[in-house]
C-alpha cells in the first residue's frame, strides 16, 4: 500500500494533529482519538469510559443538546463515536466544504462538553438499554469479549466489564464525569485527524483558529497494565438463557502489539491460517470432516486487532451441538496446533491469508471514515500513523516459520477456556 503525503505536527497546547490530504473524492474525515479506553476505568466505575462517550453527544457549555447532530446532518454528513480497551474516538465525514463545521464542533467539547445531573441520568438509561439490547437479552451477548476475560485475567484493568454493571453505572456522579474529564480529555491526551479533500494550509489555519486556545492540561501518566503469563490453563463458566447451544471461548496471551510488531502480526496470519475461508484448518477438520462444532473463529484482539496496547488477546470462539463433549473438542483443536508447530503452513495457506488480508486493508482504507479512524488510532497507540500503510507490506513478510511458532505458543497450559452452558443443558456435564 503506498505511503500518501501525511503532515504530522503538535500544537502548544500538546494537541497532536495527522493530516493525510486526498482529493480523490469531495468529501473529508475528522476524527479525534483520546487516550482512554475501558482498562482506564477506576474499580466501582464499570463501564464508565462508554458512559462518557455518551455524554459528549449531549452539547456543550455554547451548544444546546442535539446540536452536534443537526449541524453534522444539516450539512450531509454523518458521525459518531466508539470505546475501545485503550483510547475513545470521535468523528465526522462530511462534503469537504464543511471542515470548518467538524473542526469547530470537535473543539467545542473538547473544550466544555455539558456535564448536567439531567445528561447524565439520560444516558446512563441510554446504556443500560444498549446493554440489554447486546448483551443481556440476545444469544451468546457479550461472549467472548465481556465474559472470557475475567477467566484470562487477575487484575481488575484487564479483566472487567467494560459495558458495565447496572448498579456501577447507576451510582456515577456528575463530579465523576468532572474529573474523568478534566483527566483524560485534554489536547494533550488527545490525537487530531483530518483525511480527505482539503488544503494543507487552509487546515492548519483552521485547526489553529478552534483548537489552538483550547487549555492545555497535563496529559495523564498512563500506568503499565501487564500481568504474568498463565501457567495452567484457567477454567470459567456462563450460563446463556438465550443459547441455543453450547459455546467455549478460548483465550490466549498475544505478543506485545506495540513493541513487537512483527511477533504480532504472525498470529494475525495464524488466525487466517485457521479459520480463514472453507479451506482453512479447523473449518476443515471441525466443521467438514468430523464434525464436531456448527461455528468457529480465531482473531488477534477481543474486539480486533490493533486496538489495544500489550496485554492482548488470542480469541478462538467454537459452537458445538450438544451430544459433542466439549473435551472432545478441544483435543481436536489441540491436536490441530501440534500440528501446526511441528510442521509450518505451506506458501500457498500464507499466499491466500495474506492475500485475504491485503485486499481487505485496501477495501477499509478506500472508505475514508476507516481511513480517518486507522490514522488517528495508530497514532496514538504506536506513535506513527504511517504505519497503517505499511501493515500490508509486513504482514506479506511473516514468514510459515512465525506462524508455526505462533502455533506452539498457543498450549493448554497457558490459556482461559470458558464455557458457555445454554440455560436447556442445566447442570448437566459433559
């Protein structure tokens, strides 16, 4: 993927800024990207980093609420924002002729976003109703994401709901909302992108004009989140009053995503190498010729890769009937991985992984929101959002060698299995 002109500077009140001009296309992307996500929460405050999201929607000290909504639809674009393990993003596309428009809107609440007892009470039902509607009213919500890592992990970070628990959610205060603000949502702690159709100079005018007297506050000291690497395999159980069948979500420590790129992205292929397409490994042996599982997937990341800083996480989700014994399949899933450590995929699996891989990365980069988003993430989590076009060209270069060792990491002896018990299946053990 070719590296396009990208214009990286900081402002004085530490605001970091990415512009990545293209005129391909009339329309432009503005996002920004804090640096805080779910492992940021304090103990007693599940869910509250989501909760926040929220009340930046609901106006700021000189917009009324519902404002950001129609200034953004009145214009032809759309919005929104999202939170993730380690940061929350903003952001809007609109026709290039209304950058002003997203730039100020984006200022506005980074500057005074309206923090009011009646917002919050609002919201907080808002999401508790999103939780019902995702996780506990529908089959398999939240699994594996809010339920295998408490089995995975010890430290409260890593290992909470970052949905939240109703009573958690219930007893935030405005003054929480306050110094979670005055906290982690400063220009310091804070990463501006712009993408799309525009002029470089005109932007850094504009972004000057709405962001430059936005008051600088430290950005926070960001704590280590690691935790020691399991030595036994740790066990978990749900029950799911909505499932119809039997599930396990099996969990594995990654390579640290930051640091160790490379050693990451060899269980990025690894995951293609086995679930990818009918062709893949335990598709062949699980669903095909056994069979012993009606769904199966592996993935870098509990909500995708490059997401979240070091301790990651190896996903494999397996549906299985309910006559086929949940140790039966994972001997099989074992028996697949000692296969694969001992002998590395042929050039042909890693050609239709990487290949499956390039093209999506093109596919998500020709949309510009993914693009916005991409650049803005990767530059507050790695420090260099050109690296986003270069992941092609790296994920090209893992070699079978990587893979199969990847493929070793993953033992029984080091991993969370979690098994989720349909409501029908009672205390039965299998």
């Amino acid at each position: 993927m070719a590296d396009p002109e990208l214009v990286r500077y900081t402002l004085d009140n530490g605001l970091r800024v990415v512009l990545a001009p293209d005129a391909t296309a009339p329309v432009v992307g503005v996002s920004v990207h804090y640096d805080v996500g779910f492992r940021s929460e304090p103990e007693g405050r599940t869910g509250f980093a989501h909760l926040f999201e929220h009340l930046m929607f609901q106006g700021s000290e000189s917009l009324e609420k519902l404002a950001h909504f129609r200034h953004v639809q009145s214009s032809g674009g759309t919005f929104n924002g999202s939170t993730h393990p380690d940061y929350t993003d903003y952001f809007e596309v609109l026709p290039s002729a209304a950058l002003e428009r997203a730039l100020f809107l984006e200022a506005d609440r980074m500057r005074a976003p309206k923090l009011t007892a009646e917002n919050l009470a609002n919201q907080i039902d808002v999401v508790k109703e999103e939780i019902r509607l995702n996780v506990l009213n529908r089959p398999y919500g939240g699994f594996p994401w809010i339920t295998l890592p408490p089995v995975l992990y010890s430290t409260f970070p890593n290992a909470h709901n970052g949905y939240g628990g109703f009573e958690d959610l219930e007893s935030a205060t405005v003054d929480d909302c306050a110094a979670f603000f005055d906290t982690y949502y400063s220009p310091a702690n804070a990463v501006l992108t712009v993408a799309g159709d525009f002029e470089v100079g005109n932007a850094k005018k504009l972004i000057e004009d709405h962001f430059g007297d936005v008051p600088h506050r430290p950005a926070p000291q960001r704590p280590s989140f690691a935790e020691p690497l399991p030595t036994t395999e740790l066990r978990g159980e749900v029950e799911d009053a909505h499932a119809p069948l039997p599930a396990l979500g099996i969990g594995y420590r990654m390579p640290d995503p930051i640091n160790d790129v490379d050693a990451y992205l060899a269980y990025l292929v690894l995951a293609g190498v086995l679930t990818d397409g009918d062709g893949s490994r335990l598709q062949q042996r699980l669903v095909h010729r056994e069979p012993l599982v009606v769904d199966i997937g592996a993935g870098a990341g509990l909500f995708g890769p490059f997401e979240a800083r070091d301790p990651d996480t190896f996903t494999i989700t397996l549906i299985h009937p309910h006559e086929v014994p949940r140790e039966r399949v994972l001997a099989a899933l074992d028996d697949e991985l000692e296969k694969l450590a001992e002998n590395p995929p042929s050039e042909e699996e890693l050609r239709k992984v990487t290949a499956r891989w390039t093209a999506s990365l093109h596919s998500e980069h020709d949309r510009l929101v993914s693009r916005t988003l991409a650049l803005g993430s990767f530059e507050l989590l790695y420090g260099d959002a050109s690296l986003v076009y270069k992941l092609a060209d790296r994920m090209s270069a893992v070699t079978s060698e990587a893979v199969s060792a990847a493929a070793k990491a993953l033992r029984p002896d080091a991993r969370a299995v979690l098994v989720v018990k349909p409501a029908s299946e009672g205390n039965n053990e299998q």
